[in-house]
C-alpha cells in the first residue's frame, strides 16, 4: 500500500512569513496525526484528527498554528507567523484508529 | 514533562553485538509500549510493541522486554548489523487515547 505522503520536503522561511505542509494518509485510514520533532527530540504530537473533527489539539500553539482536514482525507498545517523555534521536521501520521500509525518521511522546515 | 525517559542518549556497539536501549514511564494508564527506528531523512518506522500483559516480546533478532512494577521496557537488538546504525525511539500510549508520547531516541551506531 502507499505510505503517507508529505510535501513539500524541505522549506526555508524567514521569521514571521506563513507556511503550509500538506499531508495525504493511507487511503482509508480514519485517524491522522500531526507531530513536530525539532531536532535531538522525540515527535511531540501537535493535533490528531479523527475523520475530519479534531481529537486533540491541546499542544498546538493555537496563536500561530493552524490545521484542517477537509473531507476526512487530505490534511493542511499552517504556521502564520513563524517563529525561530519553530524550525523542526513536522512529521504527519495516520491509522486506522489504534496507536499502531504509520509516519511520512516529514517536511524540514527552518525559520531564518 | 517528559513522560518517557530513554537512555542511552547515544551507543556504539561492535557487529555482532548486543544492543540495549531502556525506557521508563511514570503514567500507569500507559498500556501501548511501541519501539520506533528513524533513519536519517525518514520518518520513525514502527519496529515491535507490546502490551503489559506480556512481560517479553521477540521478532526475529529485536526483543521488548517489559517490567510492569518497575515501569521500564527495554528493546534488545542481537547480533547487531550495521545496517541497524539508526536513530531508536521508545514511546507510550493509554488506551483509546492513542496519541504517543516519545522518549528522547538513541543514536545507535554498529561498527563493522
């Protein structure tokens, strides 16, 4: 089966400009996963989404990240506006309702 | 807070080796203990987990092992290849929450 597929794969910004990654799940996997790894760390989970209505958003920093999925498939995380700290590979995740998920190969993002 | 705690941070172990990386947890609602292997660019491929009614796990040369009144699990690699040189996360869940929680990763490096 095709994994979870992610774009782009790398992105510089400068500080304070907006950004959005683009995740698209297993094909019928009802549960995705947005997780941030900055670099030396564990993935941190930022919001997961059931379907398309959210589950857990509680560690994402509601001021400047924003995430949606519409439809139940395809998922969008935006940050407006980026901070320095916020440089780190944001990795998407998703299965089919238990924990065992399967990971994208993230986007790099660096904050300038 | 940091609700798994890994260590080693980093390992080098000659082929043929043993490896061992330990976890332990605080959270007793915990009952998911997956083990992860990122390599450098990819995102973490889930490797063996197991359920603390099991006290040990194999698949093939990697073992979990799990000591549910000391709160630590460990990932045993035998005969280390290497190709096993990765980065290693441990990680919990609790039931029907299914967000991970990570530890800090290994860096195993398997010397020829």
């Amino acid at each position: 089966e095709a994994g979870v597929a992610q774009s782009p794969r790398y992105k510089i910004i400068e500080k304070r400009q907006s950004v959005a990654f683009w995740c698209n799940p297993i094909s019928g996997h009802a549960t995705l996963y947005w997780y941030q790894q900055i670099l030396g760390q564990g993935p941190k989970l930022l919001i997961q989404f059931q379907n398309n209505g959210v589950v857990d958003d509680s560690q994402l920093p509601k001021d400047r990240f924003s995430a949606e999925r519409l439809k139940g498939v395809d998922s969008t995380l935006k940050i407006q506006p980026a901070k320095l700290e916020d440089s780190a590979v944001y990795l998407c995740a998703s299965s089919l309702g238990g924990p065992g998920y399967t990971f994208g190969s993230g986007t790099r993002l660096t904050v300038v | 807070q940091q609700q798994v705690k890994q260590s080693p941070q980093s390992l080098i172990v000659q082929k043929g080796g043993i490896s061992i990386i330990n976890c332990a947890y605080e959270n007793t609602a915990f009952d998911y203990f997956p083990w992860y292997q990122q390599f450098p660019g990819k995102g973490p491929a889930l490797l063996i987990a197991i359920r603390p009614d099991v006290s040990e796990k194999k698949e093939g040369r990697f073992t979990i092992s799990f000591n549910k009144s000391a709160k630590q699990f460990s990932l045993h690699i035998m005969d280390s290849q290497p190709g096993d040189s990765a980065t290693y996360f441990c990680a919990a869940s609790s039931m029907g929450a299914n967000n991970l929680f990570f530890g800090t990763g290994t860096r195993l490096t398997v010397i020829p």
